[in-house]
C-alpha cells in the first residue's frame, strides 16, 4: 500500500533514478520462471498472471508505446482513442478515451490484460466483469521508468525492460553533451497550454530540462502543472521559451509579453504537434524528446554572453 | 374522473411496454451494431447489455419522478430533478475523489484515502444529498419555496466554483467531470441496477402516497395550509425523495440532460391526472425515454457510442422547443 504512496517527485531526479533503475535490473535478472507471477501497479494492488498476456488493451497513450517499445506491439488488441504512436497501433480498435470506455467493445476483444491510468472509472466496471486490470499512471520520469519496470514484468519481458531504459538514459546523457555550453544554466518556461499552464521543475518535463542542465522558471513548490498568472511569467524574464508551435506563435501579441526578452531575441522552441507529443507523454520516447529539446537549443541564435 | 383513470390505465400499459420493447432492443444493440444471435453472445448480454439496459431504464425513472416532483412542489413547469443544488453537489463530490488521487498543489488533500475508498459513486451520492441538505439549511427548512429555490441556485453556484478551483489545481479531475457532466450509460453493471432499483422501489411508493400534497398545492399555499396540512414537515419530507431519487441516479449515470423535465410533460400532454398516478407515469415515462437514448446513442453510430447525455440534450431540448412553440406554457400543472 505505501509503495503506490511514494511516488512523490524529488528534485534530486537523478539519484533516485539511478536507484529506481538498479532496482529494475536487479529484478530483471533476478527472474527466470514460467510458474505464476504477481506485480503490484499504482493502485498498490496486486495483480498476478499464469502467463504473459497475450491480448492486451491499453487505454493511455503512454502505456501503448511501452508495450511496443517492449517488443510486444504484436500482443495489443485495441487501444483508447488518442495512442497514435508507433503507426502499427493506428489500424486497432478505439475503444474511446480515458473515461467514455465502450465497456461491451473492450469486453468482446477478450482481452487477458487491460492497461490503464489509475484515475479512472472505468477500472471498477472492468473489474467487476473479471477482467485483469493493471492501473499504471506515469506523472514523473521516476514513474515512466518504473511503469517501463513493471510492464516489463507483466510482459515476462525485463531484458527489454532493462535494455529500454539504458536506451532512454545513453540518449538522454548524448542530448545533454549537444546542449550548447551558453545555454547551461539558462532559465526556461515550459507551455504547457495557452491558460497559461506551465510544466514546472516537479513534473517529468521540468526532470528532463533539469537533466539538460536547464533551470526552469516555475520551482517545484508551485506543483508540477500549475496555472500561472501571465504576469509571473514576464516578471520572471525566462532566458528561453518552450511551447507548442501554435501557441508560441502568438505569444508576443499577449498583453506585456513583448517585454520578454527571449521572445524578442527569437529564444522560442515551438514544436509541431508530433514533436510536442513526444514531449508530453511520460513514455519510452523520452530519450527522443531529450533529442528535440537538445535540436532546438542547437538551432537557436547564439546566446549573448552572460546577459544577468 | 372516471375517463382520465382509464386514460392512465392505458397510457401506464403502454408506456410499460415500450419499457420492455426497449429492453429488447437493448439487449440486441451491441457493439458492432444490432445483433441477435443471443445464445453465441450470451455471456456478452447477461454481463453488459442487460445490466446496462436496466440500469438506464430505473435511471430514467428515478429521474422522472424526481422532475415530477420538482415540479409539483415548485408548482413551476420548468422546474428540473437538479435543482437544490444536488448537480452542483454531486459534481463536487466527484471531483474532490479524483483530485484526492493525485497531488494538489503539492501537497496531498486533506482525507483523501477515505475520499477514495469512498468511490466516485458514493461521492457522487453523498455530494448531492449534502447539497440538497446546505440549500435546506441556508432556506432555513422548506417553508419558503421562493427562498427555497433561491438558495438552491446560490448553492449550485458556490460548490460549482469550488469545484472548479480543485480542477485548475488538478487537471486529471477535469477529465472525470466531464464525463460526469455529461452523463454516461456505459459503465452501467449489476451492481448499479441494484442500487437504483432498491432506491426506485422505496422512493416511488412514499412519493405517491404524500402525492396529496402536491395536489393540495395546486391549489395554492394558503389553500393547502387550510386543508390542515403540515406544509412545511410535508415539503421538506418531498425535497428529501427528490433529493434522494436524483442523487442515486447521478451518482450511477451523471447529470444526464432533460429527461427528469421532460418525463413528467409529456405525461401531462397525454393525460389529466392527479399527483399520484403522474408520478407513476413520469416514472414509467422516463424510463422509456432514456433507455430508448441509451439504445440510439449506442447504435447510431456503432461502433462508436455517442455520450447519452448530449443525446438527451438534442432531443430534449428540441422536444422541448416545440412544446413551447405549440401552446404559451400555461400555469396549470
């Protein structure tokens, strides 16, 4: 029951990755069985299998492309409305979004597995029709890395598991060598939505710009998605803008934002859709999304000097 | 007199049997569109469709009484089953269960283990009686009606803004509530049946047997104290089946648009009864017409499902508009 407690963000992201990920691979060698096996999700339930599934609905975005980059894309039956990533997914069943599942669809695919977020409904009703539900919802990267953990589990696949992260973690550390040395340290804001919602430095975003070397604007205290005052934002004067293409575009034209000196110097990242979603899912992309925030800052006009 | 019994009897046998036609085709309308080979999906049917169609079924009827009886205690036609502050209550409820999963502000909610162990459904449940209870309480009773009422939108305004502080500070509790907002027959099981079921069986017959009052009201209030009854000991006792018969069916299927107003309407389009049997009859009525939505929004475009509230709202509103349109609405309910 604790352990679904815990997963609280830390600021010292790196550390408890590191423990996170000795702890994945112990296991993942640690285990060689073909007898029944159990594993606890994020509802701190215990969920076991006599086997690895092999019908699998999966109803968030994130989970879908674990699966796949597991190796075990061929498994999935069907997925919720908004998994587009990898292609292959896009010609399966949609069984609706997080919470309108259609519940008699999802039923005839007989799946032996059903992959979740633990917020939802939905898991009550699926249940109580005896179905297996494993309730996975990843909000930091130390939650990414251990949905990654114990789906690998689930899938009697911790090899891939393992083999994943290590992927994750060489490409994170390869973005952060490109990051260019003027931008170390430069403080970033993070648009989530035009609200202004911000990623702050708790969420898996803010991690992943802190593993960049990049400070960020909006401190943990504020939460990991906190809705600003747009005024915070031009007091604070980040030195770099990240946001969704559309949205950055029409930043300037916002009440005093002119006076942000990123966006006058042009020290906007603005990703297309594709690219921004590949930032905002907390799933085995992460290693990529350090790449397009590292590509970004490489493109960017030269930094002028020290400039506070 | 003699005419508008027999009237209800038929229009009761009628409604009743749309009731069962429409479990029938609520059985048939699966997932891949109609289907009728019942013995190979048997399994299928007795899992989902059948709870599902039932559930919309006693749904649609508690909310029928329940707009009947809004209607026949504020002697307002327009009145509707979430009045008093239960939507607003209920969508408190359900919002403060799924921000109790995840951190606000960084900082856990205070309960939010028990707010958890509690359910969507029971938070539902509680958050609408507890609104019920905070407008009878700001009303000071039932007395009033006016007040009665007033403090009823006062209600739904406040819990509604705290409701939607908590989901700015939680964007997850944004994604429960539409769909709470909405309504939804899909998540329907056994489970829910019985709650609604239990909940109809006790509410309906009590509502019927106070329907007196109700008719004593049409009359005027001052009629009605004449008569020598204890009107506000009777009205708060009224409020409380209303109160009691929308929060289960919220609680199961959301705040599903217009049924609970129109049920009763179109009772009285069809005939002229007392309180009484117009209570049976909403509820009969209702019944027919949310699962005859639940049966559309599941095939109309299969295997899709349209949310069955926006459904009702369409239809609702229309059959509304040209019920509005036929005849100025009158004050005689």
């Amino acid at each position: 029951m604790p352990a679904a407690r815990v997963r609280r963000r830390r600021p010292a992201a790196l550390v408890a990755l590191s423990l996170t990920l000795a702890l994945v691979s112990a296991a993942g060698a640690a285990r060689a069985r073909a007898a029944p096996y159990s594993i606890t999700d994020d509802r701190g339930v215990r969920v076991s299998f006599e086997r690895a599934p092999e019908r699998i609905v999966t109803l968030l975005p994130s989970l879908t492309e674990t699966v796949c980059a597991l190796g075990a894309c061929a498994t999935l039956v069907g997925t919720d409305r908004f998994s587009d990533w990898p292609e292959s997914v896009s010609e399966l069943p949609k069984l609706g979004g997080f919470e309108d599942v259609q519940v008699e669809r999802l039923y005839a695919l007989e799946p032996d597995a059903v992959l979740v977020a633990t917020s939802t409904r939905v898991i009550d009703r699926l249940e109580s029709l005896g179905l297996t539900v494993v309730a996975l919802e990843p909000r930091s990267l130390a939650d990414a890395r251990r949905a990654v953990g114990v789906l690998g589990e689930v899938l009697e696949r911790s090899g891939e598991a393992t083999a994943l992260l290590d992927r994750i973690d060489a490409r994170v550390r390869a973005a952060a060598e490109r990051v260019p040395p003027a931008w170390r340290g430069a403080r970033v804001y993070f648009e989530v939505s035009e609200s202004p919602h911000a990623a702050g430095e708790s969420s898996f975003i803010g991690e992943l710009l802190g593993l960049l070397g990049l400070d960020n604007v909006v401190p943990a205290s504020l939460g990991p998605f906190p809705k600003l005052n747009p005024e915070f934002v031009v007091r604070s004067d980040p030195d770099l803008i990240l946001a969704a293409r559309r949205n950055a575009e029409r930043m300037e034209a916002r009440p005093g934002w002119d006076e942000i000196g990123a966006l006058s110097r042009g020290h906007v990242c603005g990703f297309e859709e594709r690219a921004h979603d590949v930032l905002v899912r907390p799933g085995p992309r992460l290693g990529e999304a350090a790449e397009v925030l590292a590509d970004c800052l490489a493109s960017l006009p030269p930094r002028g000097g020290a400039e506070r | 007199m003699k005419t508008a019994v027999g009237g209800a009897a038929w229009l009761s046998g009628w409604l009743a049997l749309a009731g069962l036609v429409l479990l029938g085709c609520g059985l048939a309308a699966g997932s891949e569109g109609w289907s009728f080979a019942w013995g190979r999906e048997s399994g299928l049917i007795g899992a989902i469709r059948a709870p599902r169609s039932l559930g919309a079924w006693c749904a649609g009827a508690l909310l029928g009484v329940s707009g009947a009886l809004a209607q026949g205690l504020f002697r307002n036609p327009l009145a509707d089953p979430y009045l008093l502050g239960s939507a607003a209550g209920a969508g408190l409820g359900v919002v403060l269960v799924i921000a109790s999963g995840t951190a606000v502000a960084g900082s856990s909610l205070a309960g939010a283990d028990w707010l958890g162990q509690l359910g969507l459904t029971g938070a539902a449940f509680l958050g609408a009686l507890g609104g019920v209870s905070l407008t009878l309480l700001l009303a000071g009773g039932a007395a009033r009606p006016l007040v009665l009422l007033l403090g009823g939108v006062v209600v739904g305004v406040l819990l509604g803004a705290v409701a939607d502080l908590l989901m700015l500070l939680s964007p997850e509790a944004l994604r429960g509530k539409q769909i709470f907002l909405l309504g939804t027959t899909g998540l329907l099981g056994w489970e829910s049946v019985l709650v609604l079921g239990v909940v109809l069986g006790v509410t309906l017959p009590l509502a019927v047997r106070f329907a007196l009052v109700l008719d004593a009201l049409v009359l005027g209030e001052a009629s009605a104290s004449s008569l020598g009854l204890d009107l506000p000991k009777l009205r708060l006792m009224l409020v409380s089946l209303m109160a009691l018969c929308t929060g289960a069916a919220v609680a199961q299927a959301g705040l599903i648009a217009f049924v609970g107003l129109v049920a009763p309407h179109l009772v009285r389009r069809l005939v002229t009864v007392t309180h009484g049997p117009l209570l049976a009859l909403s509820a009969l009525s209702g019944g027919a017409l949310l699962l005859a939505a639940d049966v559309i929004a599941r095939s109309v475009i299969a295997p899709q499902e349209l949310p069955v509230g926006v459904l009702t709202a369409v239809v609702g509103g229309c059959y509304l508009m040209l019920l509005l349109r036929r005849r100025a609405v009158d004050a005689r309910v």
